[in-house]
C-alpha cells in the first residue's frame, strides 16, 4: 500500500476520541492542544497519547510556527495536512455539470463546467467520468461528490430528478464503473447546507437555514449541529407554502405560493405576459431597476413574498441564521426593502432580529456542497452528517 493510501484509509478506521479530535480540527482547525482536552474533558496526557498515532498516521499534523501569547512554553497547533486528499464535487443539472476539485476541507484547487450532450444517464455516466479525469490531473482523488435537484434515498441511486427527467437510475454505480473511484449522490440543498456546516459560515452557529430561489426554491436546515435529513429532501415541498392568495398560479393549481412568486421562470412569465413578449429573469429584473411599472411590481410582490417565507422558516425552524443563496438571488438585493416588509409583516415584534445573510449565486460552490458530502462519507464511514 502506497503512502497515499494509507493516508486515505486512515479516516474511516477512526473511532471514539481520535475521531472526535480529529474531525474537530478539520472542522475548526488549526487548534492548540490544550483547547482540544477542555473541549473533550480529557487530560494532557490522555491527549498525547491519542494525537500521537494520529501523527504517525498522517491524519493530524503539528504546525511548525507556535501559537503566539501567554505565559511559558508557546503552544503548538494541531491540524490536517488538507493538501494531501482530493475530492472531486459535481453539480448536476438539467443542462450541464458544474465539477471543482477540492483538498480535504473542500477549498477549490480546480473548477470546470460541461454541457450535456444527452440526458441518457449511461451517456451522461461516461461524460462525468471524463469531466472527472480533467479535474483529477494527479489520478489521486479519494473519491467523487454528485449532487442535484431531486432524490437519493440511498445515495446510489437518482430516485427522482424532475430536471433530468430520471427516476430510479443507478447513477453512483455507473460512474464508480467509470472512473474507479467510489460515488456518492446527495441531494443538491442537503449537500450545499453540508458544506456550510462543515466549511462555511455555519460553523460559526448550531443551527441556521439555507434558502435558494432560482429555477426552482430550495430548503435546507441544519438543527443541533446537524443537517436535517429526511426521505422527501429533494420532492420540493417550500415550493408549495402559500405566500400570496392573490398571486399567479403555479403549474400545480396553487394560488401564490413560492414557485409561482420566486422562481425565475414565474417572474419572468408574470412580465412576458403583461409585455406581450418573451422577457428573461434578467431582464425582469433589469426593467424593474429601470421603473418599468410591470416588472417593478412584480419583482416587488416577490420580494414581499420571498421575505414571508424567510419569516416562515424563522418562527417554525427557530435558526440562528438563514442564508440565502441561488440564481435568482439578485432579487433580494435589488428589493431588499419590500423583503424586509415581509419578514416583517409576519414575524411578532417581540421576536428577536433575523439574522439573514445574503450570498452572491456562484456554480462552484453547488458543486463544493458534493465534494464536501464525499468528504464527510469518507471520514464518518457510512454517517455523512455529524
């Protein structure tokens, strides 16, 4: 077994203490030593004794540079040599495949985007492993993240996928035939919340939400420290919560709910119908910037709508913070005010002050949230969230 291996093997066998240290100080990492035995309640000596095959296993590393400050002997920090794993992260959508290739806390050393020639899964299967190979220039990626809009009870197999129009395709175990290296599928909310967990501002809070508007509205939750995770993440149910009963009916029948009043394609069919032609989402949005009466109102009944929803979740869920994110997210910055008025409108004046924080739409980081799921399959076994 190579050197590569042996590293690459050593997370799964973990348990018990060195599993916890360790994955604290990839989550939280770089930490002095004496900071981990308080958290763990353990002694120095206690602590030793489990960081020292951890070592000489190559899953922590002892910095060289000391943690400057306080009295004696300057601590060392403990960390993990995140540079020496690879994860590939794919973002499968109706159209194309967003791929980045990551070190062990997912930051992107890499990124590429391909359009589908087919939606044929065996044909799509073959496209994602040579997508694969164009990241993973160093043939040594530990293993491959696929997330995307729709179900994976099992994490093998696409259950459902409205955009790709698949249900039940076996997608892990064909491109695993593929490429070689071992798959997981998530869905796409799950795995982008995954890595704002583990990775992203939401490390900073036990609970918080992630809300994405764009060709469709998404929802995902972390509570106590955990993703929420159930069998319908992926069905779309927030695209049904009722918003306005006077607004634009959604292909289902429903008056006003999230995807007829914060979809792209909603908004942007409410302004092609009052101006008698096809008007893109952009566009929407641009001839909203600009005054023009129609699309400012609808933009604006969106804003309003959206900042219920953003309420919904605060009062239900109770997270300490709610993201917001997706393609369509310049809507929130362009009508933040009218959001604002819907967060209010339906949140008690006694409640404490919702903690939203908006982030710019950017593809690499759906695909970060898979590579981020292949990493926590890869160091928890078969648990992916913590």
């Amino acid at each position: 077994m190579t050197e590569l291996e042996e590293r690459q093997q050593a997370w799964p066998t973990l348990d018990g203490l060195a599993r916890d240290l360790s994955l604290e100080v990839l989550i939280r990492g770089p930490l002095p030593r004496r900071e981990l035995a308080a958290k763990f309640g353990v002694s120095a000596a206690t602590l030793t004794r489990t960081v020292a095959p951890l070592i000489e296993r190559g899953v922590l590393i002892e910095l060289e540079e000391p943690l400057a400050g306080g009295l004696g002997r300057p601590a060392r920090l403990l960390d993990v040599p995140a540079s020496t794993h690879r994860f590939v992260g794919l973002k499968l959508t109706g159209d194309c495949v967003h791929g980045v290739l990551t070190d062990l806390r997912a930051q992107i050393a890499a990124s590429r985007t391909v359009q589908l020639e087919t939606l044929e899964p065996a044909r799509v299967a073959e496209q994602v492993a040579r997508l694969v190979e164009q990241l993973d220039t160093g043939r040594d990626a530990t293993a491959v993240g696929i997330s995307f809009g729709g179900v994976s009870h099992d994490g093998r197999t696409v259950a459902r996928a409205p955009f790709l129009d698949w249900h039940q395709v076996p997608l892990a175990e064909l491109v695993e035939q593929a490429t070689g290296l071992p798959v997981i599928l998530e869905n796409d909310l799950v795995a982008l919340a995954g890595a704002e967990h583990w990775f992203g501002e939401g490390r900073t809070v036990s609970s918080f939400a992630v809300l994405t508007i764009g060709i469709g509205v998404g929802y995902g939750l972390v509570v106590h420290d955990r993703v929420v995770t159930h069998r319908d993440v992926g069905v779309g149910l927030v695209g049904h919560y009722p918003l306005d009963p006077q607004g634009p009916r959604c292909p289902s029948g429903h008056h006003g709910c999230a995807e007829a009043m914060l979809t792209t394609t909603g908004i942007s069919s409410q302004v092609s119908v009052a101006h008698r032609r096809p008007v893109g989402y952009d566009e929407a949005l641009e001839l909203a910037r600009q005054g023009d009466p129609v699309a400012l109102q609808v933009v604006t009944a969106a804003g309003h709508a959206l900042g219920r929803l953003i309420a919904a979740v605060a009062n239900l869920a109770m997270p300490e913070r709610i993201f917001l994110s997706g393609e369509g997210i310049e809507l929130a910055r362009l009508v933040w005010a009218s959001v604002w008025a819907g967060v209010q409108r339906d949140r008690d004046p006694a409640a404490s002050t919702v903690d939203v924080a908006v982030q710019p739409y950017d593809s690499d980081q759906w695909a970060r949230g898979a590579a981020a799921i292949a990493i926590q399959h890869h160091v928890l076994g078969s648990a992916s969230t913590r």
